[in-house]
C-alpha cells in the first residue's frame, strides 16, 4: 500500500474497428489504474478528428450518448494521473491542434526532458502554448516542420524531443505509435479479433476488447497505420533500451505483459530472489495487499514458509472527514487495511512489500501487526531502496522526502520499528527480470540517469 | 419567453483591485444572463496568470478555495452561452498562452468575421489551433507580431480581425480592454469604490461590487490599465458606431445601461411607440414575463389601458422528463407560464414581447390565453419583424427557421392563431432608441449587414 | 422578498384516471411555491397502496421509471417545505399505514392544535408514534376506531383532531378529502378532462393536468371517492369559515383562486385600498418583486402614479459561499434583487410590498434604493403590521422575531430608514377580500385566535 | 465473486462512551461489506433518542456536522443491504418509536419467521405499521406488554418472535443486546479502551475503535447495559446453537472472529479438508478473488500445489451503460475479474471459490480461463452445493434459481463447462469449523429447517 510514486498516465490507439471509440473506452477503462484523475478520447472519421475529454475515471467521463459522437474507425485514449496546477482540466489529453495539414491529436505517455528548452525554443519563434503539458510541444514541431508529408513531419519531431515518451498520434486517417530509443515506458501491439489493431501502454488492455498480443513497439520505433495496409514500421532510432524497471516492480497490473515478460512472473521472482539472499526464520509470510501479495507468494514459495492472507484490504475505502477519537491509532491505514489478528497472534511475521517511499506507511503496518500480537515483524522490500527521484514520466516525491536517500536501512528499520528490515539488491532484481544486459532504467535505485 | 436568439457571451475586467478575482466572481454572476453555460476567471500577480475555467454557472465553477489560487490585482472573466460543439469545455474562455513576452489571457465578446481567413493564413506560416474559436486568431496575431511591446502588438492584432468584439486582455501587469470601431457589442468602465477599474459588458455588474459609471470604452478605442495611472485611451480607429439594437430589445438587462442609455427606459419608450402607431381597443395590456414586461409598461401608459399580470411566470423550472398525458396541451409553455384566468377570462387582451422568433411559443401562449377564457388576443411586439441572421456575436436560427423571413405578418398572426398583430417598425424603433443618426446595426430586422 | 413566513404544505388528491401518479407528479409541480423539502406521491390500484417520497424538488424525487411503479388510477401527492429535525426525510409525506382494515396513505396541509393530547392519549394507550408529524395522529385514530367502515373511522377519527387540516385520505380502493369547520388552509375540487376527479390546495394545479374547477371543498365537508360514483358529500360539522387571510397576501399563487376569488384580484384590492387609505405624493409606484407585484399595479391604479419595474430580480440566485469584499454592502439582497438606477434616480418612490416580518430585508431594500438616488422612498405594506405567530399551518418566527410585535410603526419607519411607512388597516384588508362576515382568520394580525 | 447470496445486514451498540455516535460511524465503516444501501444511527443522550439514517453507503451518509447532532453516550448503528420495495428509505434502521415509556430505537440484523402472524395478531388489535420490516413487530410489542418496566417488557416482546434475530435496543439511557436462542446470527461482545462497551456483528468493527473482544453474547441471552454498571446477563433460552455456517463460507469478514472461531483459519481449514477429499493433479491452485482467496491457500498447502494469483480482481469496477461490441464475451465478468494469462497458459488450473449459487458466474469465469489458455480447469468449491434458501436473515434467489437444486454436480460441471467439479461435503464442512455437536445450521445446503 504505497500512496506516493505513481504512473503519470496510459495511452491507447485503436484502428481499424467500426466502434474504435468504444473499444478505446473499455481499454481505457482497463488501464485506470495508471491514471484516475481526467480521460480522454479522440476519434477520426476521415474528415474529422472528435475529442472528449473532462476530469474523473472513465466511466464518468463518457456514456453511451457522447461516445456515439466520437465516430469513426479509428481512435486514441488517454488516462491522466493527478497533478497540481491551476486548471488541470487544460491538463487533460488527448492534445488536439488544426494546422496546415488538418487535424490531429496525441496522446503521450512519458516526460520530455529538454520540453522547456524545446518550448523556448519554439516561443521564440512565435509559437503560443495553451497548456503545461510538455506534449504540447510536439503539435507545435509536427506543425513548423517543413516537410510535406505528416510521416515526414512526425519522424522531424520526434528527434526534436528528448526523454521517455510513448506517443500515439491520429490524423483524420492515419494513426502513428512512438516509443523512445530507450523504450522508458512500455506499449504494446495487439490485433483486434475482426482485423484492426491496437496498441496500448499494457497488455491487460487487450483483453476486455478481445484483442491478441503481437509485439511490442520497439525502442526507437515508428508504426504507421494505414487503412488496408498492415502497420508499416519505421526504425527512427537504433534501440537503446532502458526500460523503467518500476514497472516490474509496482505500477503494471499483474496480468499484463510489459517488455515482453509477465509482471506477475518477474513480481514473483522478485520474491524468491528476496528469500534466498535475505532470509529469516519465521512463521508466516505475508503480503501488503495488493502491491506486496505476487511478490510475497514467490517469497513463500522460496522459502516454504507458509503465506498467509495476514492483513486484509477494505473495499469500502474512501475519504473520512470524521475526525477519530482519542482512541484510535493510525486511523488512515487500518481504515483501508486490517491485520487479521488470529492469524499474527504470537507469530513471528515476514511481511513483504513492493517498496518503501516516506516510510510513514509502512511503519504503521508494523506497529498494527504488533497491536495485533505478531511476536516479531521482518519487512522484506522486493526493490532496492528508492533513492532518486523519476524525470522519466513517474511522479516521485522529492529526494527529501525519500527516506531511504536520508536514512540507512539500519536506521530505516528502526524508524519502521521493524524487527529486521532488507530491500532487494540490485543484482537480484535484475536476475528477476531476466535482464542479461543493460536494459533497464534503475535510476530511481540507483541515481544512475540515462540522459 | 423566447428561446431562440441569445448572447453569446459576456466579459469582465478588474484593474487595480486586491481582491480582483473576487470582483470579477461578483460581476460575471451579475451577467449570467449573457451565458450559463461555462465561465471563466483569470487573474494577473505580476509574475504568473492564473485561470480557472469549467462548464456551469458561475457560482458553480468557483468556490472560496479555488478563487483565492486566482491571485493577483488584475483579473479578467468570461461566460459563455451554450454553443454546440464536440467538446465545448475546450471552448471556455479566458483563452490563455505562454508565448515570447510572457503569460496573457484573453475574453471575447463578439464574433469575427473574418476569423476563417485569419486563422487559415496563420495555419499556412505554421500556427496550430487547439480549440474552435475565433478569439484563438488573436493569441496568434499578438504572438506573431514583430513590434517588440505588448501594446504595439495588440494593436497590430486588432487591426487585423474584422466584426465584433468587445475584448479584454490580461498580461502579467497590464490590463488592455478594446471595443470594434463600429461598438456592435457594449463594453462599459467603471471605477471601483478603491480607486481602482473595472469594465463590463453591461453596467448591472457595476453595482454589486459597488462600482461606479464613468463612461462606455469608445468603438474604435484601445483603453491600457497601468498600476498607478489612470486608464491610457488611445484611438485605434475613428468609430463608427453601429450598436447591437437588440440589446435594447432584448439582450441586456433592463436595469443596465448600455450604449449610453437606459436600457429598461429605452423598452419602455418601444412600448409607448408601439401604443402610438398600432392601437387597438381592448381591456388589458398583458406582457409576456419577463422580456416584455417594460415595454407592456409603456404601452399601458400611453394607451391608458390597463396593466396588468396576466400570464404568470413558474420560478421552479426546469425540465421534466415525464411524459405528459394525453390531456396536456402546450405543456412545454405551460410549466413556465400561467394564464392567470380570472384577469383574461372575457377579456380583450393585447400581449406584449419583444420578438418573435420561431413563433411557436407565440402560438402556444395565445391558445393557452384563449383557453384562458380572452375573448381577444392582440398580440403586440416591441421590435421590428426578425427576418436575417446574426454575424455579429448573436446566436440566431438559420434564416429558413426565422418565421418573419417566410410568412407576412398576416400569415404570422394566422398561424399563431392571434385576432391581431403588430410589430414596430425601424423607425419608430430608432426613435425609441432616441438615435439621431446611423448609429445602430438593425441587420437582423432589415437584412442591412454592416461589412 | 420575504423569507420568513411560509406556507408548510401542499396536498393533492386524484381519482378516477389510470394515470393518476403521473397527474399528481404535475400537479405537485404547480404548488411547488408551497414546500420545497421533500415530495411524496402515494397511487392506490384496488389491491396495493405504492409510495415514493424523498428529499428535493418535485422534479428530482420523481422520475419515468420510478413513476412507472406508482400504480393505479387513484394517488394523493405532498410537497413539503423546509423543518428543523433530527432526521426530517422520515417526516416526509405521505404517512402511509398498514392497519387492520388494509392499508392507507394520508397526505395533511395545515397543524393540529390538540396534536400533543391526542399523541400523549394515544401513547397512554400503547400506541407507537415513529415520527414527530401530528399527521400520525390521524392514521393511529383510524386504526383505534372501534367502527366496521373506514368511512365513518374518518368521521370518527377528525372528530377528535382541532386546529387546521386540509386532508386527503387513500384507501386500495376510494379516497377521501376533508377539511377542518374553519377551513383554515384551502381545498378546492376540480374535474378531470376524462371525467375523473382532482382535490388541490390551489387552482393553479388544475392548469396544467386539463382540469376544469367546480368548488371548494367546504369547510367541515368530507367527500367521498369512489369508482363510477360522483363524489359524495358529507357535511361533518357545520362550515364557521375563518379562512387563511394571508393565503390572499402572500402564500397562494396569483394564478390561483382560493376561497372562490381570484388570488391576484385581492392583492390588487388591497393595493387600490393601499392607495385609497394611505397616499403619498411621489413619482413612481414600484413593487417589491415578485410579492408585491400585485399590489403595487393595484396601488398605482389607484393613485395614477406610474407603475415601474424600479426593482429587477435576478433569475441566477442560489447562496454564494464566497465571503464578500469590504465595499460590497448588502450583498444578500443585491444578489437577489437589482435597483433600476436611470429609473430611481432623482425621485419619489412609493415601494409596495406584501408584508414586513423581521424588517431587515425591507432596510436593506430602502438603503439600495437611497443608494440608487431615490429622493425619497415610502414604504406601503398591503397587509397590516404581522404582530403574532400562526398556529394553523404557517411556518412564522417567535413573536419577538416579529418586528411589528416589538416596534410601533413610526419605529419600524426609522428602523428601515423609509420616508414614510403605511400598513393597510384589517378592515380595509377585509374589504379587499370581500369579506362580509368574520369568515376570515387575522390572527396574524390581530391576534385573536379562534380556539 | 458470487452475486447471488448476501448478508442483509449489520448492527452495533456503543454504551459509556461521549463520542458514541462517531465509534457506531467507524464501526459501521468496518461492516460495510454486510450492506450497502442505507445505513443509519441512533443515540440517546439521556433526555432524547436521536436518528439520521438515509441511503447510500456510511461514509456517505454521515459527516461531521450531521454527527454532531448525534449526541449521547450511548448510540446504535445499522447497515442494510438493497432489497426491493416500493420505498425501500423508509425500509432504513435503526427503527425509532416514541411510546408510552418514552423513545427507543431498535436496530436488527436476522429474519422474524412469525412476522406475518405476529404483524396480523398486532394489527387486529388495533396496531399500525407504517413500513414492511419485520422490525417494527418489536417496537409495538414493546409498547403494548403490560409490563411496567423495558426491561420486562424486552423479555415479553422477545419471547413473541421467532426466528433469527440479533437485536441492539437503545432507550433514552440504557441500552440492550439480545441474540435468539439458537445463535444464528454472530453477535459480539467488546470493551471500549475507556471502561465503555461495544457490541457488533463482527469483532472486525473493534479493531477500528480500539476495542477489545470480550466474548460473543450468547445464544438466548440478554445483555443490559446501565450506566456505572458492568453488563447484566439475563438468559431467556436455553442456549440451543444453530451458528449460520455461511458466515464462515462467505458472510464474515476473515479478520473477524464469529461464533468463537477465527474465519479465515475456518475457511483455510475447508480448503485443507477439500484438498484431502476432493484432490486432483494439477499444476496451480487459484482462488476467484476474494471469496476463494483462503480456502486456495488452504488447498494449496495441504495439496502442496502451488498457490498462484492466477485471476485478478479489478478494483476499478463500477457499473457500465456502454453496450459492448460483438466481440466482448463475458463483459460483465471481465471488467471486474481478469485472467492472469502468462500464469494459466497450458496450465491445469485448480480454481476454488466458496460456493455456486446460480452457475452462471462460475461458467464465465472457466471460459476466461480457458480462453487463456488453461488446458484443464478444476473446480472446488469450499462449502456443500447451495440447495434450499435460507429464512434466517440471508437474501437467497428462490430455490429455482439455485442450480444445484435442479442439477446433479455432474450437470452444473458440463453447464459450468469444467474438467472437473467438487464440493466439499457437510460432514468435512463441519470437520472444518470444529463442530463437535450439532450447533451449525447448514439448512441452506441439506433443507433441514431448525424450526
């Protein structure tokens, strides 16, 4: 249960399908977990493109009477994770533009690194930006590039920007997928069951609409949709990949497919890998849920401890504004978790997690596990302790605020009032992912920035 | 009651004030009636611009807490009447860019006439546009612009757009507001009680936030808000004065001046002109609430008739989605108005509005007056037939809808089943207006377009 | 614009049309003015009595679908106006009962004055009392009655109640309607288009659903409802009307007849009398809107002074949270009601209003039209000073709230600030409503109360 | 995930604490997952019994201010579950009576078998009920026992029902919990952390409040709570205990303790036994999410068949209106449960859920598996196939709807289109809750009726 690195958002691209716009909705719905705060869908129809976008989870945002005006056989969606700011409403994707060749818009997963240079840049020469979205800049490229051709245009702006971007553009007819050299944020390719295709930041997105996995795009890669034609791929840059190992590690559902491997599988290895290099005898293992629960089974496995369901979640979470009683103790975290008491009692208890941001959650679990009667508490991380903030499309509380950048993990643990505390390394993490060479950002990990 | 042509919008601007934000919330509340269905502030603190914007009356997007983000001395508002449109929340104003000077944000009232042929040229040298309206030209125009100081280049702008407008600009530190040469569409200054400005649409939002009257911005003039100066006039076109009469007859409200003059007498003076030249015998004046109640005033006075309320107007509207029963006649009029039967019952009645636009409201209220018991309906209009469209800032029905460019008067009063009917005629209602000169667009009643 | 006295109900009753909850649901719309709390509508088909009451407007307690379950050709209807409570949805109306002889729905205008002895007897008893509605005195005598018929428990059962109600009772087959010997709160009878029956606290809700008046229910009169009979008439107790003389000055509708006059009628008498008794030399007649819209056409009638709209009302109200500035005086009236400036501006106003109850709406009103340049400003109230609470079904303040209570005229004139004030007297008030006899009740007035 | 069988409701008492009404609120918040559509509470404060009860979830319907008028010491909360009804608002608890000794509410969690009879023999005598809740029997037999005192009245009233009841009454200073003789409902014991006292339906809702489980009340007995005195135990019956065995299958939250016994030790204990007595080769074991997740860990351990998050539950759920395409099989399922392909594929899954009510979900959920790539799917389902509906307080479809009352375990397997399909038998069932007596009603699953 962490509440503080979160995904910025979640693109999809439809095309080829006579509802794309539906089909966009119900993958968008798949992937609200990367993003709850605004949705958007843009739809082409060959003469137009259509855009619908407002604040809230998707199913708020549309209904079947405004998605019937999204017509047309292709579209683009997008889910944006909350951020400050004056307006956020402005803030919310798709990014729409008419300009010299029509219509467009984008949806982009990611940050650009060099989006201010860029934008000053493109301000000087009389460019005007409506928005904080660095996406924004690449209407203004797409539109100032001399070349003829929109295919031309898009290849001319991407090389313009810098950082982590997964891109999907749609004009009135054609519909274009972009991942960065590095391949920071995952997308993937999918057929949709009557022919079209789709593509989306996860997998899981593809089975609700009945779509198959193909491939991802790769690093570096342009797709090009055309009516009639199978996508044509355009290698922009050689692959460099460095793909956000974070993913693995929290923000894809279990179910999905990112970077060609199973979370759920890499979670679970991740789990193992923390069992052999930091074991502890004990009675029980047990997950923070949902987080900490693939990683904790590969833990119990490992080990052959037994996993027990030793904290449960609330599903009638929500806000309290009544202000607790005298008498009730970490009233935030056991409104949504509750340690099931018969089973901690006396025990001596390995409780996993994905990661530890502030640490204020997670020494609350620890001191309810102990309420509960847990003889002793093991926290076992299935990360490396996080250092360093994201630039490369994660929010991330500032360094400062990372405790384990001002804390040792001896000092962490005491701050969490463990029993013992032990993070993964960084070796076994990527033992966990299968990574046989440096394909992975670890920045977060490791300060170790790409760019 | 009519339904049918409507203001697009209203503008606002607060100068000099600590509290602007505020001012401008009070004021565009005071001018709902020009537009419920989005609004808009921004506001101005010398170092950033601010803006919040969202679909709804104005007490329903902001509230204490977002209105005190909006800080700063200077503020500029906006609300909008409902426009059709695939996502109209993009098309809420104030219209913000960061370009090469800085912030700016900007409010329109009016419509430009040569928007399409502006905005295409802007589109070939490489401009996007992210929204649907017209006042987008003019962030481009100014950002485009080669002079080096704001001033210089809204002036540049200006000069470049064609039709109505009545515009306001905010900078970072400056306020600009500037009225078309012809003044098509009102625009008023006033001065707050603290010795800063303001300038409205109407001069109703002058007195909740106790501002006083000092004079209309002129067509044609440019006025610049400086801190610590009196407002800067400087004539960026010899006027014209063509203004808007139908904010006499029906768009402003009746305790605004507009123009120069009393709005509520001016209607007045259409009733009494009308008594003059279309009498008829009868025992009662009865206006259509609330448009015609101030000129069924003037005809009652010089008619020597009695005045009197004889159709009652429902406070608790709002639309039902219950199925009338067969019985219901006219139950879309009826909900809002009743005929107050014992007044009508055997009475001659003459009914006064200000239009008839579509005439089938016209038509519903005569028969409920009859069933009413009137044993005649004379129906009187305090403006002349509505026979052309609106390209001036009015949202008017397609020519083929307006009844007055299809059926004579005699066809009219038959098919809304009235005993008479009488519409004022242009020059009386010049008269009314006490226009000595040209100085007034009657397009929509003559067809006689300006440009 | 008063907001301190308020009628606490309607009632509606209708049988013998297989739509009648949809007849009820509009006939609830049109006495929307006299309770805006909470809606009810209990329908009877033969077999079943179905109720759906809630919190809100008629409008939004009340949809196709859920209407659509409100079977049955009978159904009686209440809207609710705005009480203290711990938990006001349970005393919402209709009180339905099931009971030995089947099931009943009772919907009550009006207060019953023996209601804590009755309850404390009934209690003595054993009865249970599950909200704090004296209309649940009613259903608990039905039940008790130790006679076979549920007709003569009725008789039986309003025997034992005092004080004032206008009832309407719905058993699964027959409906009956009642008022109290004073007939205190209106009930008039009217026909269905079809041939069926509707029982309404005003006039105004025939309108809308087709239905023609034939009379009101008498004082002390129960009629009988029942399927293919005209209803049957039962004199109860001997008809000693003193009927609700402020339904003539403020609550009822305009459009409405109550107690066999015209509603606007006696408002413009009591204006004309207004004139007759107390007048004042002055330039302009201007009412309160819209209270004292009425009377004021009445007074200026009278007096020939011109009548003028020299107060607007705003259509936007609704309670703004945002705290004012320090310049904006009077903010609550002027949200709510705009002075005509170019009107008032240099002269004498006669402002008529219906009614002075606290006082500080009436100073308020003065000051904006002082402010407005009003030379001078009279006061004429078409009504005598309110000096005592209503125990008959009015929602009035405790008696030192009353400023007519606690201040002589010449106070309440120096406390509002006015040049001059004037009541009408109780006689000439009588006169108004063409009163003979004493058939009217002024204890509002006068203080003299019938039981 | 099952649909079909579902708790109806939830009570709590607080006794001895100033803030009772805020520790009912958090209470409530912990049994939420008993009932979802009202919720409601009432305190007494020594003078007074207050209520607020309303639709809609508990943290929804209560807010500070609302709370706040909630005063007392003493407070009784209730939540219910959606039943059908014409009204279903005035269907809310707690149910409040004034009576002859004063106020009471009265807050029920069961199923009166003798409702209709008891309702009847009221009603003969002259009783009213005015809402269709087998609760309101009690508040008139309270009110109508002869008995001086509530204590001896309680006893009278609750020797008059039959059936399930676990019953909380609170009068205007004591407060009173009573289970019926044969226990059928959980009912639980806590001590406040300042000397106060807490009875639930669950010993989840202390965990909350800082409460500490003292001990359940017991079958038959009374419990009476008087200020400055430890709670008195009467007992009524003779203990004869039918505990609900469902509670342990699916009702009870497993980190409660019901009937003495933890319930998610109880349900792990049933996935041990139908590993021992249904095994099966297999390469997973997979719980549906979240009903299944203990008795899957259970099975696995005893099989030693990996435990794999193989089916994830999406918590985004919510209800949509769009129509899915052609090609979207099983929307309903998959937007709420998503298989976790990379883990099923060519896999022979072992898929364990507590029970099948109507075969319909259970039939999507093996489709999905198998569409994913499962090459066998084994059911187990952790209780007896569901056979007869339950009259103790659980809202079951009719015996119609419950497939394995109209097929053999064969059939449903070939309808549920599983590899294979077996549930655990009642004797292991009750092997699996340590029953060495007859003290577990499993009526839903044999017929066999206590009474």
């Amino acid at each position: 249960m962490r509440e503080n690195m979160n995904e910025k958002c979640a693109v999809v691209g439809i095309f080829g399908h006579e509802e794309a716009s539906k089909l966009a909705y119900f993958s968008l719905h798949s992937l609200q977990h990367r993003g709850q705060e605004a949705a958007g869908i843009s739809s082409a129809d060959g003469h137009k493109v259509h855009t619908i976008k407002d604040r809230g989870l998707v199913m708020k945002v549309f209904n079947e009477e405004n998605l019937k005006t999204l017509k047309g056989s292709a579209a683009v969606g997008h889910t944006r994770y909350s951020t400050a700011g004056d307006d956020s409403i402005l803030d919310a994707q798709p990014v729409f533009a008419r300009y010299d060749l029509g219509e467009m818009a984008i949806v982009h997963n990611g940050n650009l690194t060099n989006a201010e240079e860029v934008r000053n840049a493109l301000i000087e020469k009389g460019a005007i930006f409506q928005t904080f979205m660095d996406t924004e800049n690449l209407i203004h490229l797409i539109a100032k590039s001399m070349k003829e051709h929109l295919l031309d245009r898009i290849i001319d702006a991407v090389q313009r920007i810098e950082g982590a971007f997964s891109l999907v553009f749609l004009s009135r007819t054609k519909m274009f997928a972009m991942r960065d050299r590095f391949g920071f944020r995952p997308l993937s390719l999918g057929r949709l069951p009557n022919g079209g295709y789709i593509v989306a930041s996860e997998t899981c997105a593809f089975d609700l609409v009945g779509a198959t996995f193909i491939r991802d795009v790769e690093p570096g890669e342009l797709l090009v949709f055309e009516e009639g034609k199978a996508p044509q791929s355009i290698k922009i840059y050689e692959p460099q990949p460095k793909h956000c190992i974070f993913e693995y590690v929290y923000f894809a559902r279990p179910d999905s497919s990112v970077f060609g491997q199973s979370v759920y599988e890499t979670r679970k290895n991740m789990g193992k890998e923390l069992a052999r290099i930091e074991p502890v005898e004990a009675d029980l293992v047990v997950p923070v849920p949902d987080g900490g629960v693939p990683a904790a089974i590969g833990y119990a496995q490992e080990s052959k401890i037994p996993y027990e369901m030793g904290i449960m979640r609330n599903h009638y979470i929500g806000r309290t504004f009544i202000e607790p009683t005298q008498e009730m103790r970490d009233l935030k975290v056991k409104m949504k978790l509750s340690p099931m008491t018969d089973i901690i009692k006396g025990k001596r208890v390995i409780v996993v997690d994905d990661s530890i941001v502030r640490g204020t959650t997670s020494k609350r679990i620890i001191r309810m596990l102990k309420e509960a009667g847990a003889s002793e508490v093991h926290m076992r991380i299935s990360s490396p302790p996080t250092t360093d903030p994201c630039y490369y499309g994660v929010d991330t509380p500032d360094k400062d605020k990372l405790i384990a950048a001002n804390m040792s993990t001896q000092e962490i643990c005491e701050f969490i009032e463990a029993d013992s505390l032990a993070y993964l390394d960084e070796a076994s993490l990527l033992r966990s992912v299968n990574a046989t060479d440096e394909s992975y950002c670890t920045a977060c990990f490791t300060g170790k920035y790409i760019v």
